[in-house]
C-alpha cells in the first residue's frame, strides 16, 4: 500500500487504515476518508496530499488545530513518514510497507455505478469525483465546518444554498435569500430551482452534478482531473518553496533560540552599563551632598566663631564705656 497511518485513540487502542490514494481528508463528518469519532475532532479537521512521494499535510480551519511532531501548524507543511500527527485526542503515525516505496498511486478505471440513492456527484475542484449521499430534509453546502457539503474557501459564505427535500422533490435555494449572488444552474442564474437528473450547479469553482437513485454516474473522470489538478498545485508550490517542511521547522527553532540567545547577551551588556551608569552618578552624588554638608558646617563654624568675637568686641567696648 501506499500510505499507512496508525491511528491511537486516548486509550492506546490502534487502528490501521491504507490508503491507495492521493488525497486523504480526515476528521468527525462521515464523509471523510479518516473518520475520527471523538467531538474534540472538527468535522473536517485537516488533510493530506501526496505527489511525486512527497506527504503535504494542511490544518482545515480546525477549532482544536492540527499537531506534527508536537508542533502546531499554521501553513501548509511537507512531513515524512515516522512523524507523528497529532488532532484532539489522536495520535496518527505515518508509516509505508518496507517492501514498497512511497508513490503516487493510479486510479483504476472502473465501470459506470447505478445510484443506490440519491446524491451529488463533485466534477472539479479538490472534490473532483467526490461522491455525497443526500438524506435527510435538507443539505446544507458552504464553507461552514458543519455543511454537509463543506467548501474550504474562503471566497464561499458559510451557508451557500441548501438542497431542500419536501418528500418527492430537492429544491436548490440560497442560504441567505438576501445575498447579492445567484444560484448558477446548468449555466444559468436563478433564484431557485427544482433539481432534476443530471443537473449541474456551481458554487464558486466547484461544479456539482445531481443524480437521481437509480440512475447511473461515473466518478472516475473527476477523479483523475483532481488528482491531476493537486499535483500541478503541489509541484508549483514546492518548486516555488511555498510549502515548507517539517525540518524546515527545527532548523528555524534552533536560529530562533540562537537570536533569542544573542539578544539575551546583547540584553546584558546594556543592562550592566546602564547599572554602572547610574552606581557612578549615586556615588557622585552621596559625594556632592556629604562635601555641601560639610561646606554647609564649616559656614556655621565660621558664623559662629565672628558672632563670638563681635560679642566679645562690644562687650570690651561696653566695659571701657
């Protein structure tokens, strides 16, 4: 297998899951291709990427963030196998076969699916070829963690529209009937719309096709347009060094102490020459008012000794008098 990742919950039971595939999004939604139970686990939490035998991993705007190594990550960071994933109360080891080397794997071709149920079929974006099953009265789709369709972009409100099940037909809606976009069905904008077999809609760059139960779909195209899609975004943002690695990391924590270190030293140097400063302008001090102190008695000697002698003078002149 390509991937392996050994999955230790919080009481140290290990599960294995292999994945074949290039891109791997885990979290509590089901819809996830790692589903981590826990409530601590956001629904869409973080995910993997993985081209020309590099591992890319990115934190999904999860509430209790995403750990490598110990390490929270904050962009997009190209880790290993042997580090250690870290999200609520999950530790997720990176390991391959030791008989196989980490690749890219190939999607087998595979013939056309009849719908069990109806759902939405993803056709380009990250999605391509993602398949969502719809149950329930309504589907949310946006940006939110909580939709059921979940967009991570930033360019896409929380709650873009809603696919509304009245018990024999899905209307497409808005989420917020007083925004300033339209609902973009098979190429036209709309307010809202009864969904029929095979209609598409976009939100943003994504496009969504509806399938009817029974009705057959082939996820295959998609899938392989994704994959070729991330891999061209990837190669891309490593060659222009937009993603870092987790080594990367360390050495950036070992200049960081060292700055801190020659700071701390620069630090001391002026703290001890601002202290000898100011030990030298007390002294100076003490000095000046212990010399004003004995100037200030001298004068009172001086004063005291004329006031006896004039004393002494005019008593003599009383005397002769």
């Amino acid at each position: 297998m390509v991937l392996k990742l050994i999955v230790e919950n919080d009481r140290n039971e290990l599960k294995v899951y292999d994945f074949s595939g290039n891109y791997i999004a885990a979290g509590r939604a089901v819809n996830n291709d790692l589903v981590l139970g826990e409530r601590n686990i956001s629904r869409h939490h973080f995910q993997l990427e993985i081209v020309d035998n590099r591992i890319v991993i990115e934190d999904r705007d999860s509430y209790n963030n995403t750990y490598v190594n110990d390490r929270e990550i904050n962009d997009r960071l190209e880790i290993f196998v042997g580090d250690v994933i870290t999200v609520g109360d999950y530790n997720i080891y990176l390991e391959q076969d030791e008989d196989s080397k980490l690749k890219t794997a190939t999607i087998d071709r595979a013939a056309k699916t009849v719908a069990e149920e109806d759902l939405i079929l993803a056709k380009s974006g990250s999605l391509g070829g993602k398949i969502f099953s719809l149950k329930g009265a309504e589907t949310v789709i946006g940006s939110h963690p909580s939709a059921d369709i979940y967009l991570f972009s930033d360019e896409i409100p929380e709650v873009h529209s809603k696919l509304i099940f009245d018990g024999n037909i899905y209307l497409l809606v808005k989420g917020d009937y007083s925004a300033g976009y339209s609902l973009v069905v098979n190429d036209m904008e709309i307010d809202s719309v009864d969904m029929r077999n095979g209609d598409e809609f976009k939100v943003d760059e994504f496009v969504f096709e509806f399938v009817e139960k029974g009705e057959e779909y082939d996820p295959i195209p998609y899938l392989q347009i994704a994959e070729d899609a991330r891999k061209e975004r990837l190669r891309k943002d490593i060659k222009g060094n937009k993603i870092k690695s987790v080594h990367d990391e360390d050495e950036a924590e070992v200049t960081q102490v060292k700055k801190i270190g020659g700071l701390k030293t620069f630090h001391f140097v002026i703290g001890a020459a601002v202290l000898a400063v100011v030990a030298v302008a007390v002294i100076a001090f003490l000095i000046i008012s212990n010399s004003s102190k004995d100037d200030a008695g001298l004068r009172k000697n001086i004063r005291i000794s004329l006031e006896s002698k004039n004393k002494d003078t005019y008593t003599g002149r009383e005397s002769a008098a």
